[in-house]
C-alpha cells in the first residue's frame, strides 16, 4: 500500500478539527494520515487522539513558525480560526478579535503556499456587508467596520487564500445544534412555565448542522481532491423555520414547545456580552435566508458525509443535555 497522505488538522481538539480527527482515525484504511495541530499536545484530547494513533504537534496560529513546522511534508490542511478563543487583557488591547482573525488565517495561507500543500479546507463564512448593502438593511457597524465580525473577517480572510493561488476549497459553515445545548439558544420556560423557543429568525428557514459533521463533511472534500480546489461548500444537516424548530423539540422532549420570533433590536437591547454581534448574525440569517439555505446544499453535503445527522436525530440523542430553566 501506497504511504498515506499527511492531513494537519488545526484545532484538532476543538469542535470543527476534531470532527475531521475523528473521521480520519475511523477510516484506517483509508488514503489519509492524521497530524493533529493543538496548543495543548498534553491535553486529554490531544493525549486521546495520540493514544489512537494521531501523530500530535504543538502548533499555534499566533506563531507562524510552529505552524510552518506542522505543514512541513504534509498533503493538505484543514484550516479553522476560533473568534470567542479567550484572550489575555494584553491581547484585547493589540488588536482586535476580527483583526486577529484576518491576521491568523493569512498565516495559514501563507505557509500553506510556501509548504506547497496539495488541497485546504479552509473553515470560512460569507462577509455579511455586501448582502446587507444589497437588502438595504439598517445594520449597525461594529469595531473595524464589520457587520458581523466573525462572519465577515472569515470571508474577508478568503482573498489571502486566492491571492496566494492556495489550492483552496472554502467551506462554508453555519450555527452547531450545539448551540441548543451550552450556546443558551434553545427553549427556556416562561412565566408561566410553558416551553418558548425564542428566536430573531421571524418566518425564515435557517440552516443548522452537528459540529462533528463539519470535519466529517471536509473529509469527503479532501477524499474527492482536485475535484474541489477553488470551489466553495456550504454545509448544513437541516434547514428549518422557527416553528419547525419548535416541533422538533416538541418530539425530542414530550413536551410541547411554542416559537416566539423576537426582533434583533431586542436582542441588542438585552444587553449580555456579544449581543450586538448575535442579533447581527440572526438578521443575517433571516433577511438573507434565500441565499445563506440555497448555498447550503443538503443533498451535495450528503454525498460528501452520508453520515451527515438530521437535527431530529442529533435531539433524540442530545435533548437531555439542552437547559429548560
């Protein structure tokens, strides 16, 4: 048997990344070998990954060195940055987390053209500021300018990936199932002790997926090859409306659960850390959910992970873990 292909995983012990560790691991016989990039090669997770056999490298976007190091010899790279990553004070004062964002995925760009890396997956999202100029939506500017900061430095951040002429497929994500269980977006009770799911999404469809199906879906990209370099991929498990969120978790828990559409300006005006940034997300996905569902296409996502988890199955499996009160 041919020598396999060295895939460095960034993140490799986050949710993204180790959805692709995972997926690599289960398929021993399969073209690819894992490198995991972590911080913490001593972590649980990173021992874990060694334990099964992942080749596990120290390796952090903030030192462009160790990461030059970690794509040395390899084929391709799975490429995420994590915009709510803590910060020190010291940090917050450099830069910001969009800044650091740009600044961390152009390195990746760049040492990926200069290890002659055959294919990237490069974990991205739309920049939301020419679809909201198109919508002619009232959308207010956060630091540096964006929208919608962790969206729209992602898209920014493709144009180092083109310029460079990395062999790139763009992989478009959305919001994790996740979020229902430790992001507080699921159903809370009320006064009255009623379900609501409350949510800024007005009638709109939405798109959704299982973190775990992220990686699992950059596999069958990197499986595929060429046949991808230079094309975007948007993924998704399900598209919904608020209410069929709502009976979706009516099923899962035995207990009915009512859909309560808010408005992003109350979100804003709840006042929590990063509201404004989640109400912008929100208005995004409901003012542009043509475009952000029709790039999400559930039957390519399928072919490249027919594992690819359905939100009413991830519920069955994971309602328990989503807080009520």
């Amino acid at each position: 048997m041919s020598e396999k292909k060295i895939i460095a995983v960034v993140g490799a012990t986050g949710a993204q990344g180790g959805g692709l560790a995972r997926a690599i691991l289960a398929d021993p016989d399969g073209p690819f070998a894992l490198r995991a990039l972590t911080r913490n090669p001593g972590s649980p997770a990173a021992r874990e990954l060694a334990a099964r056999g992942a080749e596990v490298v120290e390796a952090d976007l903030d030192d462009e060195s160790s990461v030059r190091k970690a794509f040395d010899g390899a084929h391709g790279a799975f490429v995420v940055t994590n915009f709510w990553a803590p910060r020190t004070p010291e940090e917050e004062a450099g830069s910001t987390r969009a800044e650091r964002e740009v600044r961390q995925a152009s390195t990746a760009a760049r040492v990926a053209k200069d290890a002659g890396l055959r294919h990237v997956v490069w974990s991205t999202l739309e920049d939301t500021r020419p679809h909201f100029a198109r919508l002619g939506s009232d959308v207010p500017d956060l630091p540096g300018g964006y929208k919608v900061p962790h969206f729209d430095a992602k898209g920014e951040a493709n144009a180092v990936f083109t310029a460079l002429g990395v062999p790139t497929t763009f992989l478009q994500t959305t919001f994790y199932y996740e979020a229902f269980a430790g992001g507080g977006q699921g159903p809370r009770r009320d006064e009255r002790g009623r379900l609501v799911l409350t949510l800024p999404m007005a009638d709109a469809r939405m798109a959704l997926i299982a973190a775990e199906d992220i990686g699992r879906t950059a596999l069958g990209i990197f499986r595929r090859g060429e046949e991808f370099v230079g094309r975007t991929v948007g993924v998704a498990g399900t598209h919904a409306t608020g209410v069929e969120l709502a009976a979706a978790f009516t099923a899962a828990l035995g207990e009915e659960v009512v859909y309560r559409p808010a408005t992003p300006d109350e979100v804003r005006a709840a006042g929590y850390p990063g509201a404004e940034e989640i109400a912008a997300t929100f208005q995004f996905f409901a003012e542009a959910s043509e475009y952000f569902t029709g790039a999400r296409d559930l039957d390519l996502v399928r072919e490249l992970n027919p594992d690819l988890v359905p939100l009413d199955a991830w519920l069955a499996e994971h309602a328990h873990e989503v807080p009520l009160g």
